[in-house]
C-alpha cells in the first residue's frame, strides 16, 4: 500500500507557487483517490521558470518506488508536437515548405484517391484533415504490431477515406509517420535522430528517449496500469517504434518543462534558437476547425468558445484566455501539456492510468488558481462526467445484450467459419476451430488474440485473452448464396473502447489456407 511519505515525495517549489501548494496538493491526492491512478507527476512553467515538480504515488502498484519530477512517462501524442517543431526548424533552414506536397520528398507516397496523393501538402500531414476516418490504419501499430514502420506507410493507400479531403476534422495517427519520413528525407537524418539532436540536446532532456525499448527493470519510468474485468493492474509498456513520430516519446517533468519553457519564449531556450517565433506562431494557428461538443452541466466552465487544430497542438480557449495544449494516450498512460502563452504558463500532467478525467480535474485546478478564476471543485465534476460516461456505455452494452436472440444459431457449422482471412490494409487475420471452439488471431498484433463467442446469427463475440485491452468486438460474417463465407465486418462492443482500435475500417476476406501471409 502507498504510504504518506511516498504519496508526497519529491517537490520543487518556488514562493511565486507556495501559497497555493496545499490546495494543489489536496486535489491531486483527491484526484488518485477517485481515477483509482497509482501515480501522477505534476510540473508548473511560469515566467520561464519551472516553479513547481512534484511527483505523487507511486511509479508501480504493489511497489513503494515513488514518482519522481525525473520518473519518465509516455507522452504518447503529445510527440506530435516535436515532429511538427521538427519540421518548422526545416522550414526555418529552407529544406521544407509548408504547402510543398508530399510526393516531392517521398514520390513513392500513395493515399487511396490519386488526387489525395497528388494534392497533399506536408502542412496536411498534421492537421487531421486528409478524409480518413478518426484513427483509421491504427491497427497497424496500436496495440503493438510487427509491422515497419515503411511498410505501413506502404499500406496507407488501401485505407479507404470517410469524407472527402480537406473537408473536415477526424484524428488521425499514421500521416505523422509519414511526417517523419518527410523529416528524414529532407535532413537526411532518421526522426528520433533529428529530436534528439535538435531538442533533447540543446535542451538538456537528459533522461528522454525515444524509444520505450530503452527503459530497463530499475529506471525510474512509470508503468502503466489498466482494468481487466474491473481490477486495475500493471501492464508492459507500449512499444510505438514503428509510428515513434506519432506517439513514442518518454519524458519527465524536469524534462519536458524546458521544452514547454522553449515554446513560451517563442522557440528560444537559454540563448539557443530552437526554430523561429514566426514558426512558434504558425504551429499555434488554426489550421483545421474542430467541433466544439456539448460538454455536461458539471464541465460547462471548461467549453471553449473557439477550437482548432494547429501544427501539433490544438488551440482553444479556458475561460476566454487563449489555450494552447495537447493530450497523450497509451495503454494504460495518459498525459496532458498545457500552454497559457498570455500569462506565459504552462501546466504538465502525467499519470500511469488511462483516465483522462484525472489529468483534466488537475490541469483546470491549475489554470483556475493562475487565472483568479471562481472557486471550481474540478475533481468532483470530472469525477461525476467519469462515473455518467461509465454508466452511459455500460448501458449501451446491455441494451445489446438484451435485444439479442440467446435462441438463434448460426448458419453454418463452426468450422465452415474457420480460415485465413485478409483486409488490404492491415493483412492477415486467422479464425481457427479447436476444441469445438473458434479462436481468433490478428497476425501482426500479437496481443489481439482470443476466442470467438457466438452471440447471435453469424454474428461472434471477439472476447481477447488480454482483458486490459477493454475492446471486446463483434465480428459479423456475410454468405454468399451458395452459403460459404463472403466476409467478415467488426465493431467494437463498447463505446468506451479506444478509437485506435479502428476494427469497424476492416473488411475481412477470406483468401487460400495456404496463401502467403500478408
């Protein structure tokens, strides 16, 4: 169990911060508490200065080694922000222009329309505008695959759009693989090269990779931590090298206070020149309009009146200031950065549990004491949004299981089911009979791996052997007339399953028993 002195461990803080400590420090154990999170680590930039570090809990549930302001986090997507500081210090040397398009660096480049291919901009990489679908081709990484980094790229012409190009927002993870791919042809150096010489060491992230591969038994790292059938526990870091652009930075508070101190001074850092103010600038322009939601009574404070995405950042706005940030998600990891360039500020949040509730009631604690807001108990709305959400998905579920026919059959004999099957994009999937049961594989993603559970008709239940993974999916086959297998649809069950498990972009065909893998 963690104990007082853990809980509270390792705190920098300067008198600008220190009145308001108790306050900090009540919420975020308050925070721990109600997300059931193992550890969080909170850092605060102000004026330049990193005026508070301070890690609670602990990095391990089960363990007593304690979170530190050095202990390092996946920041998940909170790395796009490098690669498009990444190519703005290109831009800044003139080796890469923002609306020069793709094919210019990278010929062999396709998308699924040719004019898409044809048509976009290295601008367009990271604006989540192109036409796919939110988190389309993520299955191609997330959960951790074997498929590389150039061969995804590859495959990312077969990933069908769901709108048309430029037309609207959707998130999307693969084109900033292929934003770094443009990095390395234009500076002739790899991304993780290129951050680490151009970042981490002007900047001194001493402690930062890019690589989780790297974080051995005995480095102060935090280990994620999920829920399998309700039970939280430690699970293996997720291993992003094959879409590092995206997503596969590590780092720490200490750390990554320089790089937010670099982005509050225009692109400067202790006299060194990262990349241009003007470039600053741009990266925190609108450049795709997003959607602004309905957030519920209890967050109504927290609805922006303007939101967009930038160059790897989203701009918006708290209680009318102008807000400047990005959030991370991993298996079992998620983070916050956040940036007040009015009141030069910015507010970090890492914690090893995938509640982002959690890194928001922390965040907002934050911004309200710097921004003399009205007194808002951000702990106990999220928590409140948390349990709501929870009730609203679990709700769903059963209103499926209820209106399912527990009578009906399926069509064919379990066996008849059985088979390689093959989608264009993300390969091999494997439906295999044993035992009287179906059992089901994704070839490239090793922890995708369960049994098939009839639920109704031709319709099963993909119920993975991992049960932290919380994306249970339904696999639907289709008959031709003769009655063989014409394909297989997916959807996952629950609405709370991660968008990066973008089953419902699949098409499965079947295709030989003895083909050659794909």
């Amino acid at each position: 169990m963690r104990t007082a002195a853990v809980r509270l461990a390792f705190v920098l803080t300067l008198p600008c911060f220190a009145w308001a400590q108790p306050n900090l420090d009540a919420a975020v154990e308050r925070t721990l508490k109600e997300f059931n999170v193992p550890g969080i680590a909170v850092g605060v930039v102000k004026d330049g200065q990193l005026v508070l570090a301070k890690g609670y809990g602990v990095r391990k549930l089960g363990d007593v080694a304690p979170v530190t302001p050095d202990t390092l986090f996946g920041i998940a997507s909170n790395t796009k922000a490098f690669t498009a500081a990444s190519l703005a210090m290109l831009v800044d040397e003139g080796k890469v222009r923002w609306d020069d398009p793709v094919i210019q660096y990278l010929p062999a480049f396709q998308m699924y329309d040719p004019y898409v291919t044809r048509e976009m901009t290295v601008r367009d990489l990271l604006v989540h505008r192109s036409g796919l679908g939110l988190g389309a081709g993520d299955l191609m990484f997330f959960p951790t695959s074997n498929l590389s980094s150039t061969e995804i790229v590859r495959r990312l012409r077969w990933v069908r759009p769901a709108t048309s190009f430029r037309s609207g927002y959707a998130y999307d993870n693969v084109l900033y693989l292929v934003a770094g791919q443009v990095i390395e042809a234009a500076s002739g150096k790899p991304w993780d090269v290129f951050v680490r010489e151009r970042f981490f060491k002007p900047l001194g992230m001493t402690h930062s990779t890019t690589s989780s591969t790297v974080l051995k038994p005995g480095m102060d790292y935090a280990t994620p931590h999920a829920a399998a059938d309700g039970k939280l526990e430690p699970i293996s870091l997720t291993n992003l090298d094959n879409n590092a652009p995206a997503g596969a930075i590590n780092s720490s508070i200490n750390d990554m206070s320089r790089w937010v101190a670099a982005q509050l001074n225009g692109g400067e850092y202790n006299g060194t020149r990262l990349f241009s103010a003007k470039q600053g600038q741009e990266m925190w322009s609108a450049q795709t309009i997003m959607p602004l939601g309905n957030p519920p009574g209890e967050l109504i404070e927290a609805k922006p009146n303007f939101q967009a995405y930038g160059l790897g950042w989203v701009v918006s706005d708290f209680r009318g200031t102008k807000m400047v940030h990005h959030t991370g998600g991993l298996a079992g990891m998620v983070t916050r950065v956040t940036l007040i360039p009015s009141l030069k500020l910015g507010v970090l949040v890492f914690t090893n549990q995938e509640v982002g509730a959690a890194f928001n009631a922390v965040t907002y604690t934050v911004l309200d004491h710097y921004l003399n807001a009205p007194s808002k108990d951000w702990v106990a709305a999220y928590a409140t949004y948390q349990k709501g959400r929870v009730a609203e998905a679990g709700e769903t579920v059963s209103k499926s299981a209820a209106a399912r026919d527990v009578n009906s059959k399926p069509s064919l004999p379990l066996l008849s089911y059985a088979g390689r099957f093959r989608d264009a994009w993300y390969g091999d999937v494997l439906v295999e009979a044993k035992d009287g049961k179906l059992l089901i594989r994704f070839t490239h993603s090793p922890s995708l791996t369960g049994e098939l559970v009839h639920w109704q008709y031709d319709t099963f239940v993909a119920r993975w052997n991992d049960r932290t993974l919380l994306a249970d999916a339904y696999v639907t086959f289709s008959l031709k007339p003769d009655g063989k297998i014409e394909g297989a649809k997916m959807v996952a069950v629950s609405p709370l399953t991660d968008f990066s498990f973008d089953f419902h972009d699949l098409y499965l065909r079947p295709v030989a028993a003895d083909a050659q893998p794909y």
